[in-house]
C-alpha cells in the first residue's frame, strides 16, 4: 500500500509472466489490475505499466 515503484515493478513482472503463458487466469488477473492504473494522478511509470497490460491483453 503506497509503494508505487514496487507495485510498478511487480506489475512488469506479471505482465511478462503473461506474455509466456496461455493461462486465461493470468489474463483475468491483469485484466482486474488494469482499473488501478488509470487516472488523473497516473504517474509515467504507472502509465508505462498500463500500457504493457494493455499490451498483454491484446495478444
């Protein structure tokens, strides 16, 4: 809660663990984690995560 660089660095690691998987849950799971992105107050970082999710979820 409130460590946004660790959040952001978990949230590239998960996004790759999905680029290397077929799993649907994994998927769903980033899919959930996509809203928490978004916002005014959205950082670069948090921008740059959004956007490998988006990434991820679009392949």
């Amino acid at each position: 809660m409130g460590d946004l660089t660790s959040a952001v660095e978990y949230t590239h690691h998960a996004a790759d663990a999905a680029g290397q998987t077929q799993s649907n849950r994994v998927r769903t799971q980033l899919a959930q984690l996509y809203p928490y992105t978004v916002g005014r107050s959205a950082t670069r970082t948090v921008g740059e995560a959004r956007a490998r999710i988006r990434e991820v979820l679009s392949s």
